[in-house]
C-alpha cells in the first residue's frame, strides 16, 4: 500500500538506504509511513484515514479487504460516478510539450 502514498505524495515513502540490510531493517522494524497535509498537499480526511489504516504493519490489526470496501472513502466513490478518462485529459491537456511527447513539433 505504500504505493498509493507514493503516487499520493509524489515521493518514497522510505529515506535512502545504504545496503539492503538497512532497507529490510527499516520496512520490518521501523514506523510505516503516515499520510498527512502538509502546505504543499492537502488530502480529505477520509483519504488519510484510508492510506494510513491500510499501512498498518500488524497484519492482525490491518482490516482485511471485505473490511476495506466497507471504509468511507471507498463506500464514497461506490456511490458516485468519476470520469477518470476525462480526469486524465484535463491532466494532459495541461502539460506542456516536450520532445519526447508524440505532439512535440520543432
């Protein structure tokens, strides 16, 4: 799930580490990661509450996926329609052009 605070947050959640021993030692022992605002972001409450409780490390204590469904976040999209397609037009429409973009013209 740590994936989803990544993309959320646009950053690892995890600081760079020197050896793969220092990297296991700090996903098994350390704290997870926590979504939170901070002046650069700002999440819903349903959002963070949803991130974080899916990061919980203790796997008696993380709600399995029937549970999940059943969170507020996720119970509030079942009950709307999103147009994600549309959503990642507007997104693109607003980036500009690079060399690498098939529309890129010299």
């Amino acid at each position: 799930m740590w994936k989803l605070y990544e993309l959320a947050t646009g950053r690892f959640p995890y600081p760079k580490w020197n050896s793969v021993f220092d990297q296991l030692t700090q996903v098994v022992r350390g704290d997870p990661p926590q979504l939170s605002n901070s002046d650069e972001r700002r999440f819903s409450p349903k959002f963070i509450s949803f991130v974080n409780v899916c990061l919980t490390k203790d796997e008696s204590k993380r709600p399995k996926y029937r549970e999940l469904l059943r969170d507020p976040f996720i119970q509030m999209y079942e009950e709307r329609s999103v147009d994600v397609a549309g959503y990642v037009c507007r997104i693109m429409d607003q980036m500009p052009a690079s060399p690498s973009s098939p529309t890129y013209m010299e």
